[in-house]
C-alpha cells in the first residue's frame, strides 16, 4: 500500500499549503508498514481509532502532566482526585486498570496497582503523545481492554539546541524547564530536566459548614523533579540504539476533602526507568529489541491514622520484535516478550513475583487498492499458566476518495494485579479479566487548497467478564471476580482547518455517549444490574477554536464532562461541569534567540467543580510561561 | 470554498453551545415531617472521604422516609462519616467521624443549633450529668470532654488506642478501646484513668443489662503473618470491675463481632458477626447459629425499637449503594422493608 497518508503533525506555523501530505494530526493515521520510527503498535492496527496530538496542543501543554493534557484534548475520561493529586484514566467506559501506558513500547502500568497515575509523568518529556481508542491485548499486550496511550521519545541525529521555559501560575505553581540536545550524523545526546512547585491553594465553597464559606484548600502542596537523558548511536547505516533514562520524584501532600476538617497525610513516588533500543532496518525487514527496567517507589503516610504503607515495584522486560515485508501485499510481525514483575509492600506476607513470556503475531494484508487488514495474535504464559489467548482483527474499506469504513474486534484480557493476589486478604484463586470488543468506524475527509475537513463516526460494543472488584461479600474484603461489565457508545470527531497564506482557523469537536453498565447480581437486594458504573460519564464533549496567524496563536478550548453516578444503584452523582479554557501565545525571534511567550487562562467560567465527589477543583486560574530557545 | 463546512460548522456550534446533559432531580421523596412522638434516625455514614453522609428520619407511624433530612432541614451537607448520635434536654448530637466535628441540631425541628469542632476522629459520645459529654477519639485523641453549655472541648483525658463505645454507669466511664485488650475505666469526678478490665482482643461495644451488669463485645483480630484471636462476650460486674463470664465467639468476617445491642427488657442481647446473633442474659451458652443468617449480605446496622418491639438490620450491601433496612419481629419474621441512604451503620430511636 504505497498510497497510504502518511500524516504529519501539524505544523500550525508553517502552514501555508495544504496537501495530502501535510494535513492536521489527531486524526485516523494510516501509516505505511514501514517507517523510520514505526513500531508495531502504529503499523499493524488497522481499524483502531488512534489520535495523536498535534503540535500546537503539545506546545500549550509543555508545563502540563499527562493527565492534564489528555483531560482537554482526548476522548478519556480523566479522574483527577484534585489540583496535581492522583489521576487516573478510563477509556470507553473501562476501569483506570485497563489503560495501558506504553513508554517507547513499554508497559509502564504499576503491577501492584494495575495502573499508572498519569499526573506523574510530565507531558514536556514525550515527543508524541497519542491515544489508542479501544483495547487490543494481542497487540498492547496485556492490560489493554480499554485502550493505549502511547509515550514515545524521538531521536535527535543532526539536532542541536538550548532551551529553558518557566512557569508561572496560580495557586504558587512555579516550573522551571531545560532541555538541551546535541546531535551528529552518528550519534546524539538529549537532556530535559524540569522543576516544578506548587502550594495547590485553590478556593471552595465548603457545603458542610453553615453559609458555605469561600475556604482555601490546605495541605496540598506538591514538588516534584524530573530528568530524561537521551542518547542513541548509529552503529551503521542500517541500525541504531537508543538509551533512555527517565528519573521522576513527587512529594504531595493529600488536601482534605470538602467536609474533612484536615488530613496529614502524604504520598512520595519516586520512579527510576531506564530503556534501550535497537533497531536494524533493511530493505525489507526490520527488528526491534527493547530492553527496560523500572524501579517504583511509593510512600503513603498518614500520620494521624497510622494507615501508612510502601510499596516498591520492580520490572524487568526483554522483547525482541521482526516485522518483514513478505510481498507487495503483505507485512508480517512476529515477536516474543518477557516481563518480570517483582514487588513488595507492607501488605504483603511475602515478596511477590511474577513471570510472563509472551509470543505475538501480526499479519497486513492490502487486498487491493481499497481493502487492508490487520490480524493480531498473541498467547501469554504467566509463571505455570497459559493465559487466555487474545486475538484482534481489523478491516480498512475505502469506499471513495472520501469515506473509508473501518472495523475492529478484539479479544484482550488483564492479569489480576500483585495486590489482588498477594495482599494479606488477597485472592490467589483470582481469573484474569476478560473483554471482547467489536468497533465500527466510518470516516470522511476531503482536501482543498485551503481547507481541510475530517469527520469520523465510531461505535463501539464491548463486554468484559470477571470484572475483579474489592468487595466484603462473604464477610472479609477480598478481591472477586465479580462484575459483568457491558460498554457501548458512539464517539463522533471533526475537523475543519482553513489555511491562506500565514493565516489559519482551525475548528475541532470531539463527542462521546457512552453506557457502561453492569449486567451481574451479586447478592440478595443488589440494586445495580443495568445501572451505570460509578465516576464513569455518559455525556462528554469537547470543542477546539484556534486562529494562528505567522508565530501567533489564539486557542479556545471547551470542555464538558456530564454527570458522573457515586452511587452503584444511580442514586446520586456529581455534578455536570463545563470549563472554558483559552491559550495564546507568540513566538518571535530577537538577534538569534528565540523567545516563546503565553497565557493560559484556564476554567474562565469560574465553574466550581469536581471530577470526584468532594474534591474540589481549581476555579479560575492563569499560567505565564516564557521560554528562550538558542 | 466548495466544501458544505456550513453544515459541519452549525453542527460543532450545536455542540459548543447548545448540548449539555439534563441531570436528575434527587429531591426527597417525603418532606421531613417529624412526628410529635418522636421518631428513628437512620444514620447512613456514607462513603469515606465522599462527605455524603445524610440523617433519615423515619416515622414509625406513618412508615414514610425523609431521606436526608440534615441537608433538607439545613441547606448544607452533614460531612463525612456519620457515626453515632446521642441526645439530651431536646438537642440531638450527631457525630460526624472523618469530619471531626459533632453537629448540634434542635432534636424536634433537626436544624443546626451549632458544631462542636477540635476533634481528631470522633466516635461515640455519651452525657454525664447536665452539661458534661464525654466523646471517644478513634486515632489516639484519648476521650474529650465537652462542656454541653459552651459547646467548647474543655479537657483530654488521655487514652491510647483507638477508643469505640463508651458508658457512663455510678459515676464511672467505661471505655471500650478497639485495638487493644481491655476496657478503661475513668472516674468522672476526677476525670482519670483509674482501672481498667482484661477482656478479649477488641472490645468494640457495650451496655449494662436489666440486672446492671456491664457487656462487654469483643470483635478478636486476624494476626499479622496467620493466625487469628477470637471475639468474645463478657459479662462484667460493675461494682467490683470483674469479668463474670466469658463466651468465646468464632470470628464470621473481617470484622468479627461488632455494634452490641439490647432489648427493651434489656434482657436478650443482639450482636452483628456477618450474620445476626443473639443471645438471652441468663443463658450459659452463647448460640452457635445466627438469629437471622447472612446469604452474602453486608449487615452494618442493627438496634431494637422498644416502641414497637422490632428489631432493624441495616444491609450496606457492595457499601457504594443505598443500604437496605429489614424490620424483624422478635421471632425473626420480616416485617417490612425499605431502602435508606448509603452506608447505613446506625438507628437511634428518640421517643418522648
């Protein structure tokens, strides 16, 4: 499939022409099987929704976490627990444990947790961020039932460059940002260290208290520290390393919540990950070996409960991947995995580890100019046992120059994580979770001289079985396979983009209706069969106005997030919210430096709101950032 | 241009402007109506750290519900864990654990006199005498004494563990404490720790018989690294601050036996182990087999209604749902159900 789009991020400053080959991002990508920096993820995944985000949205989110970003600019519901606290993702209707966070190809979910908390990981460290709508195991590998957010870092042969941004913003939010890249034909070297502090000292009205004064949240403040060292070599013509260092250190302290009168309690993480690469790219064949290992450190303490506890958390994984062009038509992938998991925590009796081996296959098929298929296999062995065997398939039917339909079903599972099985009240009988999805998607796009116009429509069915929760049925809090879990919902996306000259308007609506309900009586008086899952939204939207003109920018951003239930049986819920977010900035140059300058005012509604019930969410706020490039 | 982006535009304008979702109204089903003879107070803690701990008040007369009926009444949430309440010369106080408060309402009209505030994590408070309350702090705060006149915390009597149900009984204070082996005692004239009572591990609730004898429930503990140690009820002389009898009791669940209960007669006593036991003062052997058996349910609330002789069990359920309340007569027949608020974990019957 040589007519394929290859589609690039946009390059909103450079936007004087549009062609087939310079369109906005966050749309579908059809990419050749074969590119520089391809992965399997990216090439074999006919038939997902995937979204990356464009240029402009990684510019305004340098000083963001990954939660942040993706709360105002992905279709995943982000459960922020308050201002820089825990947060967590769900995907279509999907628990925070079924969104794998892959890290350069590696699965960075916590094995003790099952999850990752995104407020962790610094948006400014990746050099692509996207999204991948819809679990697929036999290519994520397990863990994927919902979806991927993929965290890739770029090489940087022939780059050289200097630049320190800081950040300063609301409620004492202080962030310093260096990176510097030095770059040859042969070998590169890439440093990002960031700082950031913030007392976290939003305003609330406190509803528990008589006239519901306007209070300041206490006990929230946050520092954390972050480096990501980069370099890679190019051994020869055809193959390349890469090694990565990513160090991270949080220290929070947990805010009450509205109706507590204090809490002293804190969290640290700390997490050392180190990942290498190599790649040996020929003519028809390509392999990949990655290698990684993360280290985990998390302290919780609450001095007044005494309920305190650490965990540290180990990985270790190997893979080693081929993809081969086999003829014109077909591409296949093949590759095997191993990961080690190794943890400890105060709420274990003992070590816990844990041993998975995995072999995986994906097939590309171009039946014609108009039909491509993808099947994606993969089996895991997990210490003695065969895991269940997952599988994808996924079709591209290209109608017309204009619509392409596209389909996906999957079959993924999640292993139980090391806390279900090895807690003190634990379940080593635990099943992994099972989910089956199927998935429709019909787009349209068509291209003009100035314009650009992208809309697609995708529906999604999904049920997952052995749905684990931590319950007392029985009398002690054990984790069951419990739920029966049935998502479906139609997502619909648009772009419109209008270019002439060094002017451009950009315009974008992303929708989401979703039910996700639980199909399984438990016990007697079990009133949530049919009924919604908690914190998870029916109705979200969100909505993109952008104007650039030359080095200037005007965002406007809106974000609505429905009502979410607190209740199993939908007796009660938080409230719906609507935040208004607008961003501009300018770039300019002086002498030889470049000066990056803006402002956010984010949540310009004032709305007070919560993503959680009780915990209270930043109101009106500002971010002045200046940045200086050499 | 040639492209139809008008119909998209008005589309995405829809979106942008016109759509958001059309919440339900979740307003009370009966107004809060108090009947001039007094009532029952569902006490639903609600969700840990969730503040949507909400009072029902439910009248034995009419058998209808006003479900949260402090909000109603006050315009305002209640906070976060309601845990006990008591009630004297027409105030009800109402314990509200993670928020560290004890809310003072008009106990005939339910609206706010005041908050007594300064708590770490209160749990049960009892009065003594006319202006004096002693309220048990679960995390290390000892006991609080309230003065009921200035609602001001006027003296800490330290205890260390973590203290549950309380008793005042010939001018002593009986603490339970939940974490450890025994029961303190505290005489409330001088206010200090002047004995304490052996008993098994985590004593948890307490009342005095119709023959005035103290009992005591133990819940027992699963131990670090294996092993468990059984609950127990005691029966304790309170003259001499003895142990008479002690029946071991086989733990049922994570939290053995909890939220000892009584009769009218105060002569047949009822506990929560998973299921519902019960037991009469004079026999010497405690049963074996539940009063009302537990098919999975998650019993977080038990008392009787002296009124009406009925014995209420609340069912927390998967505790993220609304608990369901099951009327009991005292040979065990359903009398009636219905649906309280989240968490129910107590009843407190106020009759004039």
């Amino acid at each position: 499939m040589k007519k394929v789009l290859a589609i690039i991020g946009l390059f909103w400053l450079s936007c004087s022409q549009l062609t087939a080959q310079i369109l906005p991002a966050d749309t579908v990508k059809y990419l050749p099987d074969f590119t520089a920096r391809g992965q399997r993820f990216e090439s074999f995944n006919t038939g997902v929704k995937m979204v990356q985000t464009d240029s402009l949205v990684k510019l305004i989110a340098i000083h963001d976490n990954i939660a942040q970003l993706l709360s105002y600019n992905s279709q995943v519901f982000v459960r922020a627990y308050g201002p820089n606290q825990i947060a967590t993702t769900s995907f279509r209707g999907a628990g925070a444990q079924h969104t794998a966070v892959l890290w350069n190809g590696v699965n960075l979910q916590n094995s003790l947790l099952g999850q990752t908390d995104l407020s962790l990981l610094p948006a400014g460290f990746m050099d692509d961020i996207s999204v991948y709508y819809g679990g697929n195991s036999a290519l994520y590998g397990a863990g994927a039932i919902g979806g991927a957010i993929m965290l890739n870092n770029s090489s940087a042969f022939n780059k050289k460059g200097a630049s320190y941004q800081i950040g300063m913003g609301s409620f004492g939010l202080i962030q310093h940002r260096l990176a510097l890249t030095y770059g040859t034909k042969k070998i590169y070297i890439k440093a990002r260290a960031y700082h950031q502090s913030a007392q976290n000292n939003i305003e609330y009205h406190n509803y528990t208290l008589a006239e519901k004064p306007l209070q300041n949240l206490a006990h929230a403040q946050q520092k954390s520290n972050g480096l990501m060292l980069e370099t890679g070599y190019k051994i020869n013509a055809k193959q390349e390393i890469n090694l990565r260092y990513w160090y991270g250190f949080t220290d929070r302290n947990i805010p009450p919540t509205i109706g507590m009168a204090v809490n002293n309690a804190y969290q640290i993480d700390e997490a050392n990950r180190l990942g290498l690469e190599w790649k040996r790219v020929a003519f028809k064949t390509r392999w990949i070996g990655r290698a990684a290992f993360v280290d985990e450190y998390l302290n919780y303490n609450d001095p007044t409960t005494y309920n305190s506890g650490i965990s540290k958390s180990k990985t270790l994984v190997g893979e080693l991947e081929n993809t081969t062009q086999i003829n014109s038509k077909t591409a296949l992938n093949i590759g095997v995995n191993y990961t080690g998991n190794f943890a400890q925590s105060s709420g274990y009796k003992q070590h816990a580890s844990r041993h998975s081996l995995a072999a995986f296959v994906s097939v590309n098929n171009h039946w014609s100019k108009k039909i491509k298929t993808t099947v994606n296999f993969r089996q895991d062995f997990v210490d003695d046992n065969f895991q269940p065997f997952t599988a994808g398939v996924g079709a591209d039917y290209k109608l017309n120059r204009y619509l392409n339909i596209t389909a996906q079903v999957n079959k993924s599972f999640r292993l139980p994580t090391l806390n279900d099985l090895y807690w003190v009240t634990g379940n080593p009988n635990l099943l992994p979770e099972k989910g089956y999805a199927q998935e429709l998607g019909l787009t349209a796009k068509r291209t003009t001289e100035h314009a650009y116009i992208y809309t697609q429509l995708n529906m999604f069915n999904r049920q997952i079985s052995n749905w684990i929760l931590w319950q007392p049925y029985g009398g002690s809090w054990t984790p069951q396979n419990l739920l029966q879990v049935w998502s479906r919902g139609i997502e619909w996306n648009t772009r419109y983009t209008y270019c002439y000259n060094k002017f451009m308007l950009s315009l974008r609506g992303d929708v989401s209706y979703l039910l996700s309900t639980n199909q399984k009586a438990n016990v007697q008086n079990d009133a949530t069969v049919g009924k919604q899952l908690i914190y998870i939204p029916r109705l979200t939207y969100q909505t993109w106005l952008t104007f650039s003109y030359s080095n200037a920018y005007l965002a406007i951003n809106q974000t609505y997030t429905g009502y979410r239930f607190t209740s199993s049986d939908n007796t009660s819920f938080v409230d719906d919210y609507l935040l208004l977010n607008v961003f501009v900035g300018k770039r300019f140059k002086f002498k030889k430096v470049g000066f990056d300058t803006k402002i956010h005012i984010n949540n310009i509604l004032n709305s007070e709101y919560q993503v959680l019930p009780s915990r209270p969410m930043p109101m009106r706020n500002f971010l002045f950032s200046l940045g200086v490039t050499i | 241009m040639k492209l139809k982006s008008n119909y998209f535009l008005h589309l995405i304008l829809m979106v942008a402007f016109g759509a958001c979702e059309t919440q339900p109204s979740i307003t009370p089903e009966y107004p809060v109506i108090l009947n001039p003879k007094g009532g029952l107070f569902i006490l639903n803690e609600g969700n840990f750290q969730f503040s949507n701990a909400t009072l029902d008040y439910y009248d034995f007369e009419t058998q209808k519900l006003s479900t949260n009926a402090f909000e109603t009444t006050n315009n305002r949430k209640l906070g976060d864990v309601l845990q006990s309440m008591t009630h004297y010369g027409g105030k009800g106080y109402l314990v509200v654990n993670n928020s560290q408060k004890i809310e003072v309402i008009n106990i005939n009209s339910l609206s706010s006199l005041a908050t007594i505030s300064g708590f770490v994590s209160p749990r049960f408070m009892v009065i003594h005498g006319t202006q004096t309350a002693y309220v048990s702090e679960y995390y290390n705060g000892g006991v609080k004494v309230v003065d009921l006149n200035t609602n001001q915390i006027i003296q800490t009597i330290p205890v260390s563990g973590n203290c549950d149900e309380l008793l005042v009984h010939n001018n002593k204070l009986y603490v339970t404490v939940s974490n450890k082996k025994m029961v303190y005692v505290i005489n409330t004239q001088s206010n200090v720790v002047m004995d304490s009572i052996d008993v098994a591990y985590g004593p948890n609730s307490l009342l005095l018989d119709k023959n005035n004898h103290l009992w005591v429930l133990s819940s027992g503990r699963v131990i670090n690294g294996g092993g468990f140690e059984n609950g127990a009820l005691q029966k304790i002389n309170t003259e001499a601050d003895s142990v008479l009898q002690l029946f071991y009791i086989t733990r049922q669940s994570d939290h053995g036996p909890i939220k000892l209960r009584c009769n009218g007669k105060k002569d047949v006593l009822y506990w929560i182990n998973k299921s519902i036991y019960k037991h009469p003062i004079n026999d010497n052997v405690v049963s074996q087999n539940p009063w009302i058996p537990s098919f999975n349910n998650n019993f977080w609330a038990l008392n009787y209604d002296s009124l009406t002789d009925e014995v209420y069990v609340g069912d927390a359920i998967d505790f993220v749902q609304r608990s369901t309340i099951n009327r009991y007569d005292e040979t065990a027949t359903l009398r009636g159900i219905f649906k309280a608020g989240i968490i129910t974990g107590d009843f407190y019957f106020y009759y004039k």
